[in-house]
C-alpha cells in the first residue's frame, strides 16, 4: 500500500471554503478513482494561515498514476486552486505504508 502526502497553506478565513472545494474536486477524483483506500484530511492553524494536509491511501503506485498521471510525484491542481492557495508545491510524497495498527489492536504489514 502507499501514502500520497501533499500539503497546502491558506488563509485562515479562506480554509473552510478551501475544504468544501476539495471535497468537489480532488476528494471527489480520490475516491472514484480504482485503488484509492480512502483519505484522511488534516488541517492546522497558525495565525493567520491554515495548513492542510491530505494522506491518500492506494493500493499501488500504478493506482496513483490513474489519479495523478504519468508522473505521480507531481502535485495535481484544480482551476480554482490559485484562489485559495498561497503556494503550489510542484511535488508530494510517497512512502510505502509498513504497518497499520488495526481495529482488532493488532499489526498488519
């Protein structure tokens, strides 16, 4: 399984319109797209700006390519996006998930 991190800043005053536009544009694509697991979505103000971060869950990174295109390390942004983002990071991260503590209290690789 692999995690697909990527981060945005914001506005503080924009991140709640920014979470609503992600929810019909990016977490719509996530979750129709064969071997996503699933999302979690994860904010965090500082003064003035929020940051947020998506941890997207695949089955594989040829599942990724079908999100992301050809080259998956590329972030993927939406027309909108420069509305709401202070920075568009050109990149996101993969790592290979090692573990998962389970429901049932225990690990799985």
């Amino acid at each position: 399984m692999i995690a697909r991190i990527w981060r945005g800043i914001t506005l503080a005053d924009k991140a709640d319109a920014y979470l609503e536009y992600l929810q019909q544009t990016g977490l719509r694509d996530y979750a129709k797209t064969p071997g996503n697991r699933g999302v979690t979505i994860m904010r965090r103000v500082q003064g003035e700006h929020c940051e947020i971060m998506l941890v997207s869950l695949w089955d594989s990174l040829d599942a990724v390519r079908a999100f992301a295109g050809e080259n998956p390390d590329r972030s993927v942004y939406y027309p909108e996006d420069d509305q709401y983002l202070l920075d568009m990071e050109p990149l996101v991260r993969h790592y290979e998930v090692a573990g998962v503590l389970g429901d049932d209290g225990d690990w799985h690789i």
